[in-house]
C-alpha cells in the first residue's frame, strides 16, 4: 500500500456524501472550506455522539454536537434519517456550515483509521434492542381494489359520445357491419390461458403472484 492510500477511504467518502446530502449547496460550501482552513479545533467521539469545536466569524468556536440516533439497527455509517445535528451558532438550517465542517472532518479522521467510526458506531450489543430495517413492505390490496380502480377511472373520465367520434372513424354500422354477423370477428387473437404457478415460498414473491393473478382477472372480466 502506498503511503497516500487511506484504509477508509471507502467509508470516508461515504461520510462526505453524507455531508452533501444533509445541508444545501452553500452551506456545504462554506463548511468545506472551513475543514480545509483547519477551522475544526477539537473533536471527540463517544458511542452515539460526535462532539467537536469549530472556530467561526465569532471570537468563540462554536460547538457542535452530531448524534448518530438509529431506528432500525444501524448499518457501517449514518444515513440521513439517523443523524442529528446541534450547533451554538444562530443558522436555523437543520445542517449549518459548521456541522459540516465537523462531519468532513469526521470522514477524513476515519479515512486514517477506520476505528474512529467504530467509536461513533459502538459495537453491535448496543443496537440489539433495536429491529433490522425492512428491505421492502408489501401490502396486498383489497380483493377488489384493481376492479374498483377502473370503475372509478371510468366515472372520472367518461368515454366520448360516439358521434364526436363519427367524423374521424365513421358511422358505428359501418365500423360493425363486417363483424355483427360473425362469430369469431378475431381469428387470429389467441385468448390467454394462465398456466398453474407453483407456490412461491418467499413472502415478498408470493404477494406479487397474487397481484399478478388478481391483475390477470380484471383484465379477463373486462375484455373478455
């Protein structure tokens, strides 16, 4: 490895994404430029809490306080939902300048040594409590939500009266003269014939093979 190479590199960057995320455009702006003019005095990390002086356009640093509060048992770093930011500075921004000087400068002391996030993170006991965020939430409709839909679509938007409609496709006995005494005016349309799906054993697939199923049924009731 060569000596510019940081360990965390990855989870730093990750952090300053973090940071870009959280304030606007000048905001993140400002605070870069802070971190790099070294303005960020003092930082000291404990599990949960980040807590850090920033020397800004008052004689007195400003401090600041970044709190990694999870929900769901937390990943490698903070997302957005689970940081909390406090700051003596009077911006009402939820994320100020110096807040992202502090967490810039969070990211950079763990792109140096990757422990420094574990210290913020704290081990995975002390997350236990806490439930593993879902992947994804499926909830099936009602049995006849798809066939209510297109009741209530056909109730918003009318269909047209097919006189309008005379001048651009013609009279409605010339559309149908050819096809009223014909049994079969669609030869060449196969009707769908579902195939028996096996039983799927994931939740997540089996609810969308019920949609699927349920879908297929409205269509069939509707076109025939």
């Amino acid at each position: 490895m060569s000596g510019n190479q940081k360990p965390g590199a990855f989870v730093a960057a990750r952090l300053s994404i973090l940071a870009a995320e959280c304030a606007d455009s000048e905001r993140f702006g400002r605070g870069r430029r802070y971190f790099k003019e070294d303005a960020v005095l003092s930082v000291e990390i404990t599990q949960g809490t980040v807590s850090a002086s920033v020397q800004g356009s008052d004689r007195e640093p400003y401090s600041v306080r970044l709190r990694w509060q999870p929900v769901f048992r937390p990943g490698s770093v903070p997302v957005r939902e689970e940081l909390s930011v406090s700051c003596a500075c009077l911006d009402l921004a939820p994320v100020c300048k110096h807040a992202v000087a502090v967490l810039l400068k969070v990211a950079d002391d763990v792109g140096r040594d990757p422990a420094v996030l574990d210290r913020w993170r704290g081990p995975d006991s002390v997350w236990e409590h806490l439930p593993v965020r879902p992947l994804l939430s499926v909830v099936p409709p009602a049995a006849d939500a798809p066939a209510r839909r297109l009741r209530d679509a056909a109730a918003v938007v009318p269909p047209p009266e097919l006189s309008l409609l005379e001048p651009f496709f013609g009279s409605r006995a010339l559309l149908w003269a050819g096809w009223e005494d014909d049994d079969d005016p669609f030869p060449g349309i196969v009707p769908l014939a579902p195939e028996p799906r096996t039983t799927a054993a994931e939740p997540l697939a089996a609810a969308a093979g019920a949609l699927l199923d349920e879908a297929l049924a409205v269509l069939t009731s509707v076109f025939g």
